[in-house]
C-alpha cells in the first residue's frame, strides 16, 4: 500500500468477493468521482496496468481487477464462460462504484467489457476497447498463438519480462480452458448493442489485431470512435502508460 503524502498517487492492494468468486483488486485513488475500471486480457494480471493506472489517477479513481484464475486471483470451481466473468465482475463493480464507471478493457478485456455494457448498462458510462479480440478471420487457437509470437518479436525486455511474470501465474489448465471461451465468444455480435460512448484503440503495428477487424468493431457500436495508437503492437498499454492514457484523457474529458 502507498501512504498518503509518500511519492506518487495513492494506492492500495485488496480483494473483492461476489458470491464464491474472489478477486485481487488495485484501487489508485484519484479527484472527484469520476472511476475508471481497468480488465486485462487472458494470461495478464492487473499489474500490466501499473502505469497505466498511475496515469488515469489524474483524472479520478481507478479500479484494476486480476480476473479469476489469473494474477493473484484464485481460480473458482469450474472455468467461468467470459458471459459470466463479465457478470461476476459487474457485481463487484456495483459495490465499490454503483454510480457507474468507464471501463476500459485490453485484449480478451475488451469482451468482457462489452458484455458488462449490455448486461449492466447503468454501470457503464463509457468504454474504451483497447485491441479488441478476437479477429472473426483468426478465430482459431493456432491462428491467435502466431499472430502473438509475430507481435511479440521485437518487443523491449520489459512487455517480455512482465508477460511471461504473468503468464507463469495461471496454470496451463486454466489458461486452455479459458482460450476456448475466448475463441468461441463472438465480440460483433455483442458490440452493435452498446449504448454507452465507446473509443475504440489499436496499436499500429498490431498483429493480433488488424486494422480491418478493428475498423469493424468501431464501426459495429453506434457512435463509436476509432484511433491508432502510433508505433504500438499488441501490448500497447504494458510497454508504458503513454500514448494510450492521453487518448483516454481526451476521450473522457470531452464526455464532460
């Protein structure tokens, strides 16, 4: 836990329960009321947000959630569909920001947040989709695996080091389980439901994400707006807080 008055913003390390389920949870506290709730994508934890958090913490409180079965979040039971993961962290939303939030969701993240827009859209005040997954053109495991190693190549220590820290937390079991929700959930058929303002983000040289399909999912949601993050892949908001924290301050500041 930071301290009040110690260097940088305020931050503490808790968890969250609804029902069975419990999750780590990082609050970085932040001006007036405005909460930013941040959801990782498969294999990463709420740490690749660290930066990230730091930065959003400017303009209000933030919320970053390890999803169960990856970071320090314990796996439940049974392996949860991302219908239900979305569910389960909407409720957890519910009691720390029942005013609502701007979610913010990266990778796998993305779905989940969408689908926490049309289940509980009175707790979604925006979105912001960073690198929406998964391409309808790549929607095989085999397909996804390449395309990230391509991404990866050439990545700075840093995105490598923290991804394999990650990855190293959530067993190989899990993480299978959860690739097959991923690939079988179909992002295009939730977004053109959204109602909430929606910024959709990708990273220029993102191979996981092509511009294409990402143009699709913009296009998809009813008012969306669509930019690239410039000299970014895949991991665009582990190699460092900026560009992709000024983008959301623009898009957050202009809802006001």
């Amino acid at each position: 836990m930071s301290l009040p008055g110690a260097a940088g913003p305020w931050r503490r390390e808790r968890s969250v329960t609804v029902g069975p389920v419990t999750m780590a949870l990082t609050e970085t506290a932040g001006p007036g009321d405005r909460v930013f709730v941040l959801v990782h994508g498969i294999g990463m934890g709420r740490a690749v947000f660290d930066d990230l958090a730091a930065a959003l913490a400017v303009r209000g409180r933030v919320l970053a959630f390890d999803l169960p079965g990856f970071g320090d979040s314990p796996e439940p039971g049974t392996a949860m569909s991302l219908e239900t993961t979305a569910a389960v962290v909407a409720d957890a939303v519910a009691q720390e920001a029942p005013g609502g939030a701007i979610w913010v969701g990266h990778s796998m993240g993305t779905q989940i947040v969408a689908e926490a827009a049309v289940q509980r859209p009175e707790l979604v005040r925006a979105l912001v989709l960073i690198a929406p997954t998964v391409d309808a053109a790549a929607r095989t495991a085999s397909r996804q695996v390449w395309h990230m190693i391509r991404d990866l190549a050439g990545e700075s220590p840093r995105v490598l080091a923290i991804g394999l820290w990650q990855y190293a937390k959530t067993s190989p079991a899990w993480f299978a389980r959860k690739l097959q929700f991923m690939l079988a959930h179909h992002l295009e058929g939730v977004t053109p439901r959204i109602a909430a303002p929606t910024l959709v983000l990708r990273g220029e040289h993102d191979r996981v994400c092509p511009a294409p399909w990402t143009w699709q999912v913009a296009a998809s949601i009813p008012g969306a707006s669509f930019a690239q993050i410039p000299g970014r892949g895949h991991e665009a908001v582990i190699k460092g807080a900026e560009p992709v924290a000024d983008m959301i301050g623009v898009f957050v500041d202009d809802l006001d």
